[in-house]
C-alpha cells in the first residue's frame, strides 16, 4: 500500500504529487553525493493544497510529505518514494515524525503564537528526515499576523524546507502567500469511488457504504464516520426529522436548543478524552508528582493549555453543529430536486418519505430561502455568533419558508 492510497478520486493529482516525490528525492540524492542538482525538477518549496469539505486536502498534503521522508532501499532500485511502510513514511502519516511539523486552527484562528515555533523551525535544516515539512492543515485561518509570519517564511525558505498549505479555494489565502505557492485543487470524490472506498479499506457491507456515501455527497471522513458509527446515523436521523417539526414557533426553539445541546455533547466527549490526557502529559512534563503540586512558576504555562482546550472544544461544537447543517441542506436539497422533476440521486433515502412531504407541502422559491437561511447560520456561527441564537434564527426562518 503506497501513501497515495488514502486519496480517494483524485488519481491525476497523485501522479502529479509522485513525480514531484521522483524529483525531490533526486535534489536530495544528489546533494548528498555533491552532485550538481537536475536541470528540470517538478518540486517546489511551498504548494497550496484546494478543495471542497471532505476531498481530502490534509491527506493529500499528508501523504506528500510522507513521500519526501520516504527512506525505502527500493528508492536506489528505481522504485517511487511513497512507499507507505517505511519508518519514514509511517511517522510522518501518524504525526510523529521529526521532521513533519503539523499546524491546525485549535479555535476559530491559527494565532501568530501558535506559529512562531514552526515559522523558527523552517530555517533549520532537517535533524533526521530528508526534508523539513511543515503541513499547515487551516491555512484559511491564519490571522494576519500569524499569515505574515508564514509569508516571511515562505518568501526566503531554507533549502531542504516544505511548505504545504491546505484551504477549501484559493481565495481563502492571502495573494502574496498563494502567489509563492504551486496551486493543486482537488475535486469532490464520486460517490462511487467513496464506497468503493468503504467496502475495500473499511469492511463495510456494500449496501451500507453506498447509503454512507450517498448521504455525505464525496466527503470521505463523514462517509466513513456514518457508516461506522451507529451513533454518528442516529444523530443524522433526529436531524433530518427537524424539518417536519418545525410546525409551531415553540417546537421551532425546542429543535434549535437539541441540535446545540447535541453538538455540545459531542465536544464534551472529546474534550473528556484529550483534556486530562493532555493535562496529566503536561504536568508531569514540568515535574509535577503524581497527584501533587506543579513547581512554582508553572501555573501560566497550565492556563495557556486550559485556554486552547477552551478554544478547541469550541470549535469542535462549531464544527459538529456544520456537520448537521450540512445533513440540513443535503434535505433542502432532495427537497428542491424533487419539485423541479430533476433525477438526479436523491442524498436523504433514509428520510425519502419527509423530503415528499415537504416537497409537496411547499414551492422551489421557499426551498431555495431555507437553504438560504442555513447558509446564513454557517455564516454567523463563522462570525462568533451565540450558537443557540443563530440556529434560532434559522430555525424560525425555516418554518417561514
């Protein structure tokens, strides 16, 4: 299994990013022997990694830096790096690896302090690996101080440095940063390729991966959570029952206040899984006894980790909260396709029976504002809105049609 096969539906982009493994591996082979550095090479120092939710950009970059680390033998024999078993390739894809520095937005922002460490390593030349990689996995939520931070780097990058930027499009990321970048866009996997995906990589059983696959429209990750997680179908299921709810301005509240408390649960589960983890590591990082007290002049260092873990669970109920607007929309959507007599594949079979019934109950005008109104609560909660008060809203303006 080489590291190019986590990336469902997008064969050409692999090819691109395995050539440009092919003449990186070259650049550095030949620097090692003094040699002077091919004329032509396809690698670059910073790339800039699009696409839609659930495409697989993070995997995409993930699995390009494991190629530039790959240490297999079979490399002298003509063999592509990428092999996908190596200790080069293993611990850059699980996140351990020395050399493959990982950024991801803990909240809304990635701040410039969460940046400094990792702009400072990319000017030093790799400690163990062939390449010093840094994967930015939000680079759609650099700030302006921390995205100018990046932008320094970028622009004057040490020899054997990586930058490898992930954003949902291009207009995410500043011009002066993308300009400096090799742009790969990713399309949105086929259903088809995504259960296949399922049934071969996972073990799920044909019918269930093509409901999964179906439901989440090419997005991987909620395709593979859904049919694997009965928890993960349930809360679908309660969501796609809101619409023929929403019949009265109480029960329009009622369902606002479920869909936050769901989210809300979920990050507090998540939270209960990391957060004393990550506590315990620390403190006994710091010296701490088991159960004791931490040493005098440790007490800022463990409020910086309750304020990121404050930050993290609140973007983790945004992002829950997204998921389920998005199951909302896929609705509106069957809604919508309905009306108009399209025969396109309908996303909500396991709700068939509620999509003819608001189909039927009322027009394509009033569909077509409920999705404008989900859109609008994405766009609040994007903006720091009180959860509970922009799902209200849309709630209430679902009901108006």
């Amino acid at each position: 299994m080489t590291v190019w096969d986590d990336l469902v539906g997008q064969e050409k982009l692999s090819e691109l990013l395995d050539a440009a493994a092919r003449d990186a591996d070259a650049l550095v082979t030949a620097a090692a022997a003094d040699a002077p550095p091919p004329e032509a090479s396809r690698m670059t120092h910073a790339w800039l990694f699009t696409g839609p939710p659930g495409a697989g950009r993070n995997q995409a970059a993930r699995a390009f830096a494991a190629a530039l680390q790959c240490v297999s033998p079979d490399r002298a024999l003509g063999g592509a790096p990428g092999c996908g078993f190596c200790d080069g390739c293993h611990t850059a894809l699980v996140g351990t690896h020395a050399d493959v520095s990982t950024v991801a937005a803990v909240g809304s922002e990635i701040l410039v302090r969460d940046m400094r460490d990792t702009v400072r390593k990319s000017f030093t030349a790799p400690a163990n690996g062939r390449w010093q990689v840094i994967l930015v996995e939000d680079a759609e939520r650099l700030n302006e101080k921390s995205a100018n931070a990046v932008l320094k780097a970028v622009e004057e990058p040490a020899p054997r440095t990586v930058w490898l930027l992930c954003a949902p499009s291009i207009e995410d990321v500043l011009p002066t940063i993308r300009s400096r970048c090799r742009h790969l866009n990713l399309r949105t996997p086929s259903v088809d390729a995504v259960a296949d995906m399922l049934v071969r990589r996972e073990g799920i059983e044909p019918d269930v991966a093509a409901a999964a696959a179906r439901a989440t429209q090419g997005h991987v990750d909620r395709a593979r959570r859904l049919a694997t997680d009965p928890a993960a179908r349930e809360r679908r299921g309660s969501v796609l029952k809101l619409p023929i709810r929403l019949d009265e301005v109480g029960n329009c509240l009622k369902a606002a206040q479920q869909l936050v408390d769901a989210a809300a649960e979920d990050a507090k589960q998540l939270a209960e899984e990391m957060d004393g983890k990550e506590t315990e590591e620390l403190k006994a990082a710091l010296g701490a006894a088991q159960g004791g007290r931490l040493p005098r002049g440790t007490a800022g260092v463990m409020k910086d980790l309750e304020d990121m873990q404050k930050r993290r669970r609140t973007r983790t109920q945004r992002d829950s909260l997204d998921v389920a607007l998005g199951d909302l929309t896929g609705f509106y959507r069957d809604v919508l396709a309905l009306q108009f007599g399209s025969r396109v594949a309908m996303a909500s079979t396991d709700a068939e029976e509620a999509v003819e019934r608001v189909a039927h109950a009322s027009s394509p005008q009033a569909t077509l504002r409920r999705i404008e109104a989900i859109s609008a609560c994405r766009e609040a909660l994007d903006r720091n809105v009180a959860p509970l008060l922009a799902v209200e809203a849309m709630t209430m303006a679902l009901r108006a049609g």
